[in-house]
C-alpha cells in the first residue's frame, strides 16, 4: 500500500498504463498470428489484404512505444518477404 498521495497517484497512473500497454501489445500480436495463419494456409490473396492492416498497426506500436523501431522493421521486412514469397509461388 502507499503511503503518500503521490504514491497513491503513481500507483493509479500505472495501472491505467499497464492496461493500455496490454491492449496495445495484444492487438499487435493477434494481427501478426492472422498474418501468420494466412500465410501458413497458404492463402495468398488474404495474406496480402491483411499485410497493410499488420504494417500499419506495427507503425502504430512504435509509435505508442509498445515495439522498438528496428523490431518493428525487422517484422516488417520477414512479413513482407513471406507475403511476396506465398504470391510469387
């Protein structure tokens, strides 16, 4: 328990954080897997729907500081490269 008001602000402070880092976190990743499940189907013309929607939420993620910029990249370029893999077949 704190014990001085500004304890107790910090405390409330970090909670509303903690819940908005969550959301944040696990909007990404339930993007990435259906990228990922469209992928391993095989399903080509999904997984290129969905690859600017994954793009864009990523960006967003940087942006909230939910993923750092060269992660972000990094997931960018593998996911793209899949996705062009899977059409080029």
């Amino acid at each position: 328990m704190p014990n001085h008001k500004s304890a107790e602000k910090r405390d409330r402070q970090n909670a509303v954080r903690n819940a908005i880092n969550t959301t944040n976190r696990s909007r990404l990743r339930s993007t990435i897997k259906k990228l990922r499940s469209a992928l391993a189907a095989g399903n080509a013309q999904e997984a290129q729907a969905l690859l600017p929607q994954t793009i864009s939420v990523i960006d967003k993620s940087v942006q909230k500081g939910v993923l750092h910029r060269n992660a972000a990249a990094r997931h960018k370029a593998r996911l793209t490269g899949h996705v062009n893999e899977l059409a080029a077949k």
